[in-house]
C-alpha cells in the first residue's frame, strides 16, 4: 500500500494549493470532520488556515470537501489528533531534552536504541516524539527526559550506526 504521502501527491497533484493545505493539516495533526477543521474538539476557522497556507480559503473549504469525498482519507484525517511536544518548553521545566538526527529514520531500532541507553544510565524518558519521514526531510527523534542530560551519555548514544548525530539541550 502507498503511504499517505504518496496518495496525497497524487490525489492533489493538479490542485497545487489543496495539496499545500492538507500537507499543513498532516503536519499539525488536524482532523476534517463535518465540513469543519479541528484541532482535537477545537474548531479551527478556515480563514486561519488559509492565511497559514497563504491561498484563499475558499481552497481550504475545496481540500476539506475533496477529503470528506474520498472514503479512504476521510477515514485518515477524521482520527487525526494533534499532541503536546514539551521540547522548547524542556529547560524551562527543569526536563532535558536531546535531539537525534538518524541516517534513515525508517530505519528500525533507533527508538530502542536511545530508550536503552537513557535506561542504562538512569534516565527517565518523559516525551518521545519523532518526525514522520514521510512528511519530513532530514526526520528526527525529540526525547525529553525527566531531568537534564549528562553529556556523557551522547557519545553512548552516537556509537549506533543508524544515528548520524545527537544533540542535546
């Protein structure tokens, strides 16, 4: 089966501003219910969307419809949740963050890899959050943890082939 990106790509690839407005639905998490935009049970006005988009929102209101025709991705984006990422928020809670850019993050193991080694080290993993490589050039992992992150553990981590370089906050 095709990934969601590829369907999207062919589906809107004669309508170029559609296409820029469900990748920027995809990318925060926004579902299409109803006719409507939402961010989880917060309804989004079209308009903020369409300024986001730079298209007029009559566009928007056009990619919304054409999602609600196709079962398949109306299925997709009406269970869509959008979700707290803690990493820029991290050292102002007194969490540590680390940030791990993997040669290819459709690589398998790279998750347990860094959950090992924070485990190793005593390190609580409060947040982990990675980058959709489908959606995402140069995708990465955001783990935050518990408290801040000793500097040795970075090189631990980088002794993984799959993972091209770490750094943390």
């Amino acid at each position: 089966m095709a990934n969601i990106r590829e369907i999207i790509e062919e589906k809107f690839s004669k309508f170029p501003s559609q296409k820029t407005v469900i990748l920027k639905l995809m990318e925060y998490g926004l579902k299409i219910k109803n006719g409507k935009i939402y961010c989880n049970d917060i309804e989004q006005d079209m308009s903020s969307v369409a300024d986001s988009c730079r298209v007029d929102a009559r566009v928007v209101k056009s990619a919304v419809e054409n999602i609600e025709r196709d079962p398949h991705l109306s299925r997709i984006f009406s269970k869509l949740k959008s979700t707290l990422h803690l990493g820029l928020v991290a050292p102002e809670l007194g969490f540590g963050e680390i940030v791990v850019e993997p040669f290819d993050a459709k690589d398998s193991g790279i998750i347990y890899w860094v959950a090992e080694t924070m485990w190793r080290n005593g390190i609580s993993i409060r947040q982990a959050i990675g980058d959709d490589p489908d959606f995402t050039d140069n995708a990465k992992l955001y783990v935050i943890t518990d408290s801040p992150i000793p500097p040795n553990v970075i090189p631990e981590i980088k002794k993984s082939e799959k993972i091209k370089g770490v750094t943390i906050y």
